[in-house]
C-alpha cells in the first residue's frame, strides 16, 4: 500500500514538473488578462493588414509591437467598463454591419465573406474585431453623451 501510494506521488510531481506553459497572461487588467497567444494573433492579423494594403511595416518593431499590446490594453479596459455599464452588442448587430460593409463594397455577405476569406483573414476574428469596434463605438458614444 505504502509502495503504491508513493508511485502515485512520484507521478504526480513528474507529470507537474514536465507540464508546460501553454499559454502566458502578459498584461493583467482589471479581472481580465491578454495572453501571449492572443497579443501573437492579433500581431499577425495587423501585419497580415498591412500586407493587403500594400503598407510597409514600420521600422521600429518594439515600438510597432508597443503599440499594438498598448492597443490592445485601451480596447480591453473599455471592453470591460461596456460590460460593467451593461453594454452589450448582439451577433445580429455585428451581422448587420457585415451587411452594411458588403453593401458598400457591391458585394453579397457570403461574397464578402469569401473575399475577406481569401486574402488570408481569419473570418472568426474579423468579426470579433468589428464586435469590438462595435462596442467602442458605443462606450465612446455613451461618454460624450454624459459629458454633454
């Protein structure tokens, strides 16, 4: 019994000491955290923007990816003050502005869908990023409503 206990000890501290970091918070916000999976995703959706337009890339990359984590910091803390003022912005919303974008470049929604598709843009994103926007829109509304 003893023998049997102390081999399920072993393997537990074996397995915890082997275990890897799959994912770490680099920035803390609030009750919030970005991960360095997320600030990666985000870098390589801007880069990849950048590309489409035919934009270089700015030179200073530190201060490029600065930039990009500080964004990203700024979007979450009025992300999070949308929740806490109960903000909240709908799929059919975001499906609307879809729409609406479509609408404006000459195309149907599942056209535009497959264009946004084709230049290499992770679709799921794309929208999670028009989501935000959405919901920045709104909290910025919101504020200078109040200060009127």
């Amino acid at each position: 019994m003893k023998f049997s206990t102390f081999i399920i000890i072993t393997l537990l501290f074996n397995s915890n000491s082997f275990s890897k970091i799959l994912d770490q918070a680099i920035v803390i916000i609030e009750d919030d955290v970005i991960t360095q999976s997320e600030f990666q995703n985000k870098l390589k959706f801007i880069i990849n923007q950048y590309r489409i337009s035919n934009n270089p890339l700015p030179n200073d990359r530190n201060a490029f990816r600065d930039k990009v984590l500080n964004d990203m910091v700024n979007i979450r803390l009025q992300i999070n003050y949308a929740k806490k003022s109960g903000l909240n912005v709908e799929e059919w919303m975001v499906d609307k502005a879809m729409e609406s974008m479509a609408k404006k470049s000459g195309v149907s929604l599942t056209e535009f869908r497959e264009k946004i598709i084709n230049q290499s843009i992770n679709y799921n994103m794309y929208r999670n990023l028009l989501k935000e926007d959405l919901i920045i829109r709104e909290v910025k509304r919101r504020v200078v409503a109040q200060e009127v």
